[in-house]
C-alpha cells in the first residue's frame, strides 16, 4: 500500500470565495432574482459537494451550466465548466476533466479573458500529468506562469507550485524542491498562508523522497500549524498523516507514528472521507506490523479492505491481501494466511493483466496517431507540390523553359528529399513500436534467484535475519530497486526501507554494495 501523499492547491474560478453553508447558499438561490448570480451561485454549490458527494455536486453544476446557455452568458458558462472539470478530477475523472476545462478555456479565449486563460492552462497541464504526460504538463504550466507573471496576477503561485508536482512524480526531487520553495516565497508574498501549507506538505514529501527525515519534519509541523490556524480538517488530516509517515520510518522515532497516524484517522472519519481513510488505515496497519502488533494489524487492514470494496476500487488490492498473508503468518493461522496469499496473486495477475491491455492499447493509439500524422504530411507534401508547380508554370510564361526546367528540377529534388524522411520517420516510429511491444513480453520474464543461502549466512552473524529481511537482501543483491522490491512482495518502500535498515544493522554494512560484498566474501 502505497499513500498518495500529493496534495494540491487547484484553480476553481466560480464566485468570490466565501466561507458559506449549503443552506445558506440554496436561500440565496431561492431569492435571488439575477439569472447570472443564480448560475454561479449553483457553481459554488456544487462545490460543497465536490469531493463528498459527486451526483449532488454534478447536479447542480448542471443546474447552474443550463441557466447560462439559457441566457447565453459567456462567463458564467467558462465558470460552469471549469466547475465541472474540477468534480470530474476529484473523481479521477481525467479524460472528461480535461474536456472541460479545454471548454473554459476556448471560451476564455473569446471572452478575452487572461486571468482564467493563466488558470486553464495550469488546470490543464496539472491533470496531464496525472496521467504520466509529463512534457505536455510542464509546456502547458510554463504558458500560465507567464501569462500570470505578465498580469501579475497571484495565481501565479498555484502555477509555480503545480511545476514542482509535475516534477515530483518524474522524481527529479532537486527540481522539484526549487519550485516548491519559489511557490513559498510567492504565497508568503500574497499572504496565501493556507495555500502555504499545502505547499510546506509537498516539500516535506520531497525532502523525506531525498532521505532527508529530519529536514521535512519541520515543514510537515508548520504545515500542520497552519492547518489548525484555519480549522482546515483535510490538511490538518493530510499533516498528520505525512507526519506518521516520516517517524514511521525513522527507526529511533517510530513510535511517535502512531498518535498522528491515529489523529489522522479521527479528521477523517469526523470529515467523512472514506478514500483517505482507507489509505491511513492501511499505513496505520503496517505500522501496527512494524511496531509488534499483529493483532490490531489485521483488524485495521480488514477495515481497509472494507472501505476499498464499498467504494468499488482495487487500488493495491493485491498488497492488501498480501500483507493479510503476512499478518497471519504472524499470528500463528497459516490456514487464512494461504487464503489471502491465493487471493493476492489472483488479484495482481488481474491488475498485470490490466496493465498490459492499457498499454497494448496505449501502442495501437500511438501507432494509428503517427500513421495519421503521415498520412498528414504527406497530403500536405503533395499540397505543396501542386501549389509549387502552379508557381512553376506562372514562371515559365514570365521567363521562359530553361528557367522552369531548372525550377522542376529542384522541386523534384525537394520532393525526394522530403519523401526519403518521411520514410526514415515512418521505420523509426515502427522500430520503437516494436521495442515497446517486446518491453511489454519482458514483463513476464522472472529474474534468476541469487545464489545466497539463509542458513549459512545467518551461522555468520550474531543476530539471524528473518524470513523476510533474507527476501528483501535477496532481491536488493539482485539490482532491484526499492520500488521494484516493494511490488514483488506487494509491501510498500517505507517497509522495504526498514527491513533493509534491520538487515544492514545486522550485516554490519552501511549499503548495497557492502552487503554484497560481505555476502560474496562470506559464501
């Protein structure tokens, strides 16, 4: 189970944002008289509902988009469906979030409107990177930063902020820190201080990302401070959980996880979030594991299960049934640990299954993309070809044959020169289509087990290392990484780490390449 620690400031642009209860908002609209301000009333509405309810909140966004096509108000329309995209993102809603926001912006565009232009394009260039588009992402951020810096319009922040996101999730943790710290200094600058604490959070993450335990844990607790200022319940929640994280995987610090792993629980069970309560049930789980509690492990890992299933997502389904084997393994009932390990490997070769079918399809829509784009360029080419030769035959008549003869020439020339790299594209686009297909039939190949033994590593060493410590220094030896650790015994990198910290403990090394060597040097 791998938490989801990105917690974003997004661009809603639907009425000057104030603090007002749902009851409040459905007298306005009851009494309210103006077409226009109903509409964006219903936007703010829907709002409420966003993340809690999404049927209540697409019905009154709908409400409020059918009154200003109705009366053909542009503004409140781009208003409209900027709403509808950020509904649609809180629901993982990708494809039909970038629809809408596409929508606000062409609308914008009419309106001549720079402000929510700089905010489309940062909405926009956000949610491609939610789907790994990170190019795109990074082109489309940067054209709202400076339209933003142009206008000197603050949202500039969430730009700057969303930059160092995009570069997050390509890892790229030094890149990613100097936009987080840009976008601090920015919100600081515009007093944005609850916007501060989403941005302190993410720069906790990144630090703790680099190893770096005790440089995020201040900004973690100044994240947290700034939440309770403001009485925001989902970052206070988002803190604590970030909080446990970090002790949790600090050895010496482990056991102050769990109070914050426990608060954590409590906001969000109070806020009705069931999504994030699942995800902390699970981390609180793996520290009850961690932390010699079986028992209360298993009970939190079903509650889990539980919340996954009633939302209907398999989100790490695979690990949580995995981790069930191991929590059983412990208590002693090898009989449900055989179970939830059956159930583990029926569901990850689901979820492969799943992957490789979204990629073959990701391989056919790249292939017909650029087959298409050929085709383009060639019927451009053959455009141009036919517009140069009625140039030609204007020449002839003004100068005479030999210059049009040397003009055909070189129009053929050109002509071949074009076609010839056209071709070259074309075998380049299929040689890399291939070898993404034959990356996709490696997904199946095993590695080759090491060739360590347990016993006799263990009569060497004072201390014995586990079953799962010997598992963990197994595949470490065999140049997986951490991440590819944490996916073949479906655990997360936070356990990964520990076990790796127990084992070295025990080894007497410091790293990988001293674990091998002593092992080498041993067998």
């Amino acid at each position: 189970m791998k938490p989801l620690f990105i917690f974003v400031l997004f661009s809603i642009i639907i009425h000057p944002v104030q603090a007002q209860s749902t009851s409040d908002l459905k007298q306005q609209i009851d009494t309210c008289s103006s077409d226009s301000v109903k509409s964006l009333l219903y936007g703010k509405l829907a709002m409420q509902f966003g993340r809690s309810n999404p049927d209540s909140a697409f019905y009154y966004i709908s409400k409020g988009k059918s009154i200003a096509l109705e009366i053909g108000n542009l503004t409140c329309l781009a208003s409209m469906d900027n709403g509808m995209g950020n509904i649609h993102f809180f629901q993982s809603n990708y494809d039909s979030c970038i629809f809408y926001f596409s929508s606000c912006l062409k609308t914008s565009m009419k309106l001549n409107d720079s402000t929510r232009m700089g905010a489309m394009f940062n909405n926009i260039g956000l949610v491609y990177s939610y789907q790994a588009k990170y190019d795109t992402a990074l082109e489309l951020l940067h054209k709202s930063y400076e339209i933003r810096k142009n206008l000197e319009d603050e949202g500039i922040t969430s730009s700057v902020n969303n930059i160092g996101i995009v570069y997050q999730k390509m890892e790229l943790w030094e890149k990613a820190l100097e936009y987080y710290k840009e976008a601090a200094k920015l919100k600081e600058q515009y007093d944005q201080k609850l916007s501060l604490s989403n941005t302190l959070n993410n720069i906790g993450i990144v630090l703790k990302n680099m190893g770096k335990y005790s440089e995020a844990i201040p900004y973690y607790e100044q994240s947290l401070g700034i939440a309770i200022e403001f009485n925001d319940k989902i970052k206070e929640a988002n803190a604590h959980n970030n909080l446990a994280s970090v002790y949790h995987d600090t050895p010496d610090m482990i056991h102050l996880a769990g109070p914050h792993y426990e608060k954590s629980i409590a906001l969000k069970e109070e806020m009705g979030d069931k999504a994030g309560l699942a995800n902390t049930f699970g981390n609180y789980a793996e520290w009850m594991m961690d932390t010699g509690k079986p028992s209360k492990a298993i009970e939190y890992i079903k509650k889990a299960e539980a919340l996954n299933e009633e939302l209907g997502k398999n989100l790490y389904s695979s690990k949580i049934s995995r981790f069930k084997a191991d929590i059983y393994n412990q208590l002693g009932n090898p009989e449900e640990a055989y179970k939830a390990l059956q159930e583990a490997y029926r569901l990850r070769e689901e979820e492969l299954n799943e992957d490789l079918n979204n990629k073959v399809a990701d391989l056919e829509v790249q292939f017909e993309t650029a087959r298409k784009e050929s085709e383009i360029e060639r019927l451009s080419l053959e455009t141009d070809l036919q517009k140069a030769e009625l140039q030609n035959t204007r020449i002839i008549i003004l100068v005479g044959g030999g210059s049009a003869i040397l003009i055909v020439i070189l129009l053929v020339l050109f002509y071949r020169q074009r076609t010839r790299k056209m071709k070259a594209e074309q075998e380049a686009q299929d040689l890399q289509i291939e070898a993404l297909k034959k990356r996709l039939i490696d997904l199946n190949i095993s590695p080759s087990e090491p060739k360590v033994d347990a016993d006799q590593l263990n009569e060497k060493i004072n201390t014995p290392l586990s079953e799962r410590e010997f598992e963990v220094l197994k595949l470490t030896l065999e140049g997986k990484s951490n991440g590819e650790i944490a996916d073949l015994l479906f655990v997360s990198v936070s356990t990964v780490k520990f076990h790796l910290r127990n084992t070295y403990g025990k080894l007497g090394v410091n790293n990988r390449k001293e674990a091998l060597d002593y092992v080498v040097k041993t067998s």
